[in-house]
C-alpha cells in the first residue's frame, strides 16, 4: 500500500500538559481554612468558575458554601475593593429666591 493513499488518522492522544489539581487529598475544604479558599477568589472578591479553578463540581460546590460561609462570619469580606467608593466634590449651589412675574 502506498504511503500516499493511506487514510490520515488522528491522535487520540491530546499533547496539553496536565498540570496537578489545586485540592491535594490532604487538603480540607472548611470555612476556616483561609489559605486553601482565598486561592479560589478573584481579585475583587468574586468565586472564580469551575473551569478556571479545574475543580470537579462536587469540590466546586464545597468551595462555594465554604466561601459563603465565611463571607457570612465576617472572615471574607463580600466585596474586595481596593479603592474606596469617593464621590466628587459637590458644587456650591446658588439659591435663588422665588421668580417674580410681571403681569
């Protein structure tokens, strides 16, 4: 048979380079365990996706209560703003009596 009439097969084999899991065996998913959930929370304080922290669902879902509860006992703040909310400086406002019409 020649090399050129040979059907192209595919890899089945994917070459991504699996990278270890972010919860070892050892590792206890808890409220208290700061160290272990803060690596699961974005920079403004938000739960990041299952994908993006290449959880399995059930460990997403222990993470998501765990990050609520401590949300809830004041541990974690909900919202992580780095700038405080400032409002512009009011304008002086002129006050104007009452406009006078001329019949």
């Amino acid at each position: 048979m020649d090399k050129t009439k040979r059907p192209l097969r595919k890899s089945k084999r994917s070459f991504s380079r699996r990278l270890p899991p972010p919860i070892r065996s050892g590792d206890q998913i808890d409220y208290r365990n700061m160290s272990l959930i803060s690596r699961f929370i974005s920079e403004q304080g938000k739960i990041l996706s299952k994908r993006v922290n290449r959880l399995t669902l059930k460990q997403q879902r222990v993470i998501t209560i765990a990050i609520k509860q401590a949300r809830i006992l004041s541990l974690l703040p909900f919202l992580n703003n780095e700038k405080e909310f400032e409002r512009p400086e009011s304008i002086p406002r002129t006050i104007v009596g009452p406009s006078i019409r001329k019949k």
